[in-house]
C-alpha cells in the first residue's frame, strides 16, 4: 500500500509542529525522516495513523483518507499498520510470548498451534528465540526494542512505521535491524517510513530521505543526494550526526 500525506498541519497551544506536509511512499518503498530532537518526527508518524488527531490535512493508505474514517473503520485499516514506538511499550505483566500472541489473538483466528509457530517465526528473525518465556523486566533495552519490533511486525502489516528502531542499540544490533527492515520490505512488500538518527541505518534502509526542519522537509532525495548536498542546511545536519 502507497502512504500519501496531504498538506498535514498539526499544532499544540499554538507551537506549529507540522505546517503544510507533503510526501509520498510509494508501495514497497522505505521513507526515511530525519531531524533533530524535538521537531516534530513522531508526532509525524503518530499523525498518520491518528494516534494524534491532525488539525487537516489528508493521509491516504492505500486508497483511503484515514482521516475520513470513523473509529470502527480506522480499527480496521490499522490491521494494515505496524508501528514500533519509540520506547518500545511492551505489556510488562505479560511474558515475551504473551506479548506477541496479542495481536495474533485480537486480530486473527489462527489456532494456538499456529499463533506459537508465528511468534517463534518472529522471535527468531529478530534473534531472541530465548527471550520466549521472559518478563519484559528481565530483558535489556535492546532486547525490548528487538520485541517490541517482533510484536508490531507479527501481523505482516502492509505498511510499517518505525519510530527510532535502532536508538540505544550497539552497532551490531542496529546493523542486524537495519537488514531486517530491508528483508521485510523485501518479503512482505511492505512500505516504510523509519525515522532515525542513525545516518548509518538511513543510508542502508532508505530508497529517499526526508530532512524535517521547523514544520516541513528541506530536503527529499535519495541517500546519495542527500551526503552530497550542498544545502546549508544538509551539511549542517551531517556534521553534528557524523
Ligand atoms: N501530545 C502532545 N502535546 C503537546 N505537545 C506535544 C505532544 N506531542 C509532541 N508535542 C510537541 O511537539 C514537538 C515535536 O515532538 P516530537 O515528539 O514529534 O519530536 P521528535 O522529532 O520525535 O523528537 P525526538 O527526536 O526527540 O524523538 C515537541 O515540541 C513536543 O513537545
Ligand atoms: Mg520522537
């Protein structure tokens, strides 16, 4: 499914987070969004699927304005859409196991033969194939980011929107999350938009680069363009993250 985002304006107490924003992922594609702390990036990804309500604008997944849904039929498209937030919000009082049957048991009538082989499936892409019986206590930063990753990519969404997925993560285990947004890109078709400050994940991951600054992007292009810009702005942004 293609993301088409409309002229997206959101602003709290009168602070313009998102002022007219305009872009397109298309189908099978990975957007990355880039900026600096506090300009607006997850409230971005939040927008699009109205975990903030945006004040206009239009978000189109697929075919369809969300914004123009009711809350039954958002219920609905949301089946479509993962999400990995930022802190990586797994249920603490719920095993690793338990963690990842959640969706399967709320969304699909798979049998619970086939809900254990799914989450052992998940679990071993990202690695943790041990962590199965584990409390979300007993894991490290890595490892519930890694869950967590696990948990929002159980249901093969169609899009997936990755906030920060390798922030906290050692080189390695950010390197082996990088291909694993590639592989599912390339498995499941799935189009992405993965914001990061990780200038090694975007240039791996990305097919284009969106640099948010005050409201709106400065900057769309391929990596390439993008380390090779002469905007002020660019160079500006690579020399404090590199
Ligand atoms: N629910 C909210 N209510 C009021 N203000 C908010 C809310 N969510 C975000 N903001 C404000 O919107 C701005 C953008 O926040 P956002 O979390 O999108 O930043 P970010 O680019 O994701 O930063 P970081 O890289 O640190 O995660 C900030 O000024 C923040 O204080
Ligand atoms: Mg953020």
């Amino acid at each position: 499914m293609k993301v088409k985002v409309e002229n997206l304006n959101k602003s709290f107490n009168g602070l313009i987070v998102l002022d007219g924003i305009n872009f397109e992922v298309e189908e099978g594609s990975t957007a990355v969004v880039l900026g600096r702390s506090g300009i607006g990036k997850s409230v971005l990804l939040k927008c699009i699927v109205r975990l903030i309500e945006p004040d206009s604008g239009k978000v189109f997944i697929g075919d369809v304005n969300v914004l123009d849904l009711n809350e039954q039929q958002l219920n609905e498209m949301r089946k479509n859409i993962g999400f990995l937030f930022q802190s990586s919000a797994l249920y603490d009082s719920m095993t690793v196991r338990e963690n990842l049957a959640f969706p399967l048991k709320r969304h699909t009538d798979l049998s619970e033969k086939e809900i254990e082989e799914n989450i052992k499936e998940m679990l071993a892409l990202v690695g943790l194939l041990e962590a199965i019986d584990k409390m979300p206590s007993e894991l490290s930063g890595g490892m519930k980011k890694r869950i967590g990753l696990a948990r929002s990519l159980i249901l093969k969404p169609k899009v997936m929107l990755y906030d920060e997925p390798t922030t906290g993560l050692d080189p390695v285990t950010s390197k082996e999350i990088s291909k694993l947004i590639l592989d599912m890109q390339k498995q499941f078709k799935m189009t992405s938009i993965v914001v990061t400050h990780d200038m090694v994940v975007a240039s791996s991951v990305a097919d284009n680069i969106f640099l948010l600054e005050n409201g709106n992007f400065v900057f769309k292009g391929t990596p390439e363009e993008f380390m090779q810009s002469d905007l002020q702005i660019v160079k500006n942004f690579l020399s404090q993250k590199l």
